[in-house]
C-alpha cells in the first residue's frame, strides 16, 4: 500500500490545532491509517491532574476501535507547528499494541516499523498462557 505521508501529516495538524493543551501550550497531534484505509486522528487534551492527561496517540488508537476496530498500519504524529515528532514511550506501547510491530511510524528520522521503534515490545502474545497444554 503506498501512502501520502504528506497528507498524513497535513491531517494530524490539522487536529493538532484543536488540542486542549491550556497548561503546557504544546500541541500535539497524530494521524494514522486503519487496514480499511480509514483516516484516524487524535489530539492531545491536558488536565489539571496532570497525570490524567490523554496524549494524541490515545485520540487516534480511540478513534481505531470507536469507528469499527480494525489494525493500524501508518502513523505520524506531529507538534503545533507540524513537525513529525517521537511519541513518548507510553504511546509507543498504545500503538504498538494498536498496528504490531508491522505498524508503520513515520519519524524525525524517516519511516520506521514499530518494531524499530519499541524493541521488544510487551504484547498481547506475552499474556498468553504459557503453561496451558
């Protein structure tokens, strides 16, 4: 599948502008493909308790399972001026587990699979019940 990284990144702007971020001013928003070809974004909303704070990459991967679930496969994520930044390594674990580590992430660095970016990973498959026969 060839993606419009371009565009990907236009759209987490976009939504970038509408994060709630009162406290730090740091805008934050992502952008992502499903395996349907849905578009999905996410913003940052700030709380007071600062603890409680939804991060853009949560947004995205609520919005996955909110419009019908399915897998990710391309994600970026970008600050309030656009540009592509890191997601910090609580999102790194939210998408991995939303796309594998076959997701696609685009960063400062260029395009990496998750897999590069969280190495690894603690998944789903960890769970599994080792000793069951």
């Amino acid at each position: 599948m060839s993606v419009d990284w371009p565009a990907l990144q236009q759209a987490a702007t976009e939504v970038a502008a509408r994060a709630y971020a009162p406290y730090s001013r740091f805008h934050v928003g992502a952008a992502g493909l499903a395996d349907d070809g849905r578009l999905l974004v996410g913003c940052n909303v700030e709380n007071a308790g600062y603890g409680v704070t939804l991060c853009a990459e949560c947004g995205l991967v609520s919005q996955l399972h909110a419009t019908g679930g399915g897998r990710l496969t391309h994600a970026v994520c970008v600050n309030g001026a656009g540009e592509v930044i890191m997601p910090c390594g609580r999102c790194r674990q939210i998408l991995y587990e939303a796309g594998g580590p076959e997701l696609e992430l685009l960063t400062p660095d260029g395009v990496w699979t998750m897999d590069r970016v969280l190495p690894l990973a603690f998944g789903p498959e960890d769970l599994a019940d080792k000793n069951a026969r």
